[in-house]
C-alpha cells in the first residue's frame, strides 16, 4: 500500500518537474496550451457588447425554461453562489453575466450535444444588481433574470 502512494507520489513529482523544465527552457509556453477564449467579450463594459462579442447577437427573449438559482441577499459580494438550468433541448452554452459589474461577462460555458444544460457556481459581484443567465439554443438566445442585493458583512448595502 505504502509503495504504491510512493510510486504515484514520484511519478507525479517526476511530470511537474518536466512540465517545470519545459516551461523554463521555453518549450512550453503557457498562452500556446491555452484555448482561444473570447477576450472582448469579458473585457467588454456593457452586456450588450459582450453578448454580440460572445455569441453574436444581443437579442434575449425572456423565458420561463432557464431557472436561476440565488441568494435574494448575498452576504458577501465576492462570493454569491449562482446555479442556471435550461429546460431546452440542444442548448450550445450558458452564459452568466452581474449587471452591476464593471465587466458584466461573469462565465460562459460551453455544451456538447449530449450535455444537460445545467451549471453552477459561484460569481463575485461589485453591487446590488440582477444576475442574468444566457441560454444559446439553436432557435437564438433565451434569458432569465434574479435580482440579487449584496451587502456588506450582511449588515445592510
């Protein structure tokens, strides 16, 4: 039992140290191992701009099948726990954008075909502001909105 944590130990000693010495001789950079991420979008300082950069189109119809899951009062605003689900079939990615922040873009998440819709986790928001989840299906964008108030210490903001 013993040799067998031993050997896992040393051959997961030995692989960081290769990626180390790789990295460190310039093998192995870490922006060309990184997928392509659309920068823009979570640079971008409004909603409207942000969807257009990530999905291309800033047209949201409200629906009832994309269910947010937040705290009504958010205790502390760097740590709000956040859960999207869309009852749709064929949704391509969910996106969760804090109306009140400098940079609104919070994640987006990408699906395969034969994922459920289905993410959580959790967001930092700046101020009181709705969270607003995004549902990219094949027929356009489906939205929801849950306003979230944050305060500070949980005494009031």
């Amino acid at each position: 039992m013993i040799d067998a944590k031993r050997r896992t130990l040393l051959k997961g000693s030995l692989g960081a140290g290769a990626v180390g010495v790789a990295v460190g001789a310039g093998l192995l950079t870490p922006r060309a191992v990184l997928a392509n991420w659309p920068e823009a979008a979570f640079k971008a300082e409004d909603q409207s701009t942000a969807l257009n950069d990530l999905l291309g189109s800033d047209t949201i119809e409200d629906s009832d099948k994309v269910k947010i899951k937040a705290p009504d009062i958010a205790e502390n605003g760097a740590v709000v726990p956040v859960t999207v689900e869309g009852e749709v079939d064929g949704a391509k990615s969910i996106s969760i954008f804090a109306a009140g922040n400098n940079t609104p873009l919070i994640a987006s998440f990408e699906m395969s075909d034969s994922s459920v819709p289905f993410v959580s986790t959790r967001i930092k928001m700046a101020k009181t502001a709705d969270v607003v989840a995004v549902v990219q299906t094949p027929d356009g964008l489906l939205g929801a909105a849950k306003p979230v108030k944050v305060t500070i210490g949980g005494c009031g903001g």
